[in-house]
C-alpha cells in the first residue's frame, strides 16, 4: 500500500515524504505529510479562534 498526502502530493517512503509518482502503486492510501499535517492543524485552531457571526445575542 502507497500512503499519498491529500495535499501536496507526497508519497510516503522508507526514507520519508518525497515527490514521486504514485500512479504505478496499484492500492492508494491518503493522509497528511507532516508539514501538511501541521499546516492544516494551525488553520483548523484559527478558525476556531474566530468569534462565531452566528451567535444569538
């Protein structure tokens, strides 16, 4: 099985993440490179940070 990052494109390897092509793997796994990971984990804590428009009063 290939582990492809959902974000950058990645390929998950031995050696680490490295840009290759994952369309000669015949079973695809997706998930998060680790900078992809960390990237997405600040925007979803930002967004969470954000006062709600749509809140009662």
């Amino acid at each position: 099985m290939t582990t492809i990052c959902c974000k950058c494109l990645k390929t998950k390897t031995d050696n680490g993440w490295t840009k290759t092509d994952s369309r000669d793997a015949n079973i695809l796994s997706h998930g998060y490179c680790p900078a992809c990971y960390q990237e997405t984990i600040k925007k979803i804590q930002n967004y969470r940070q954000q006062p709600s428009e749509h809140t009662s009063p």
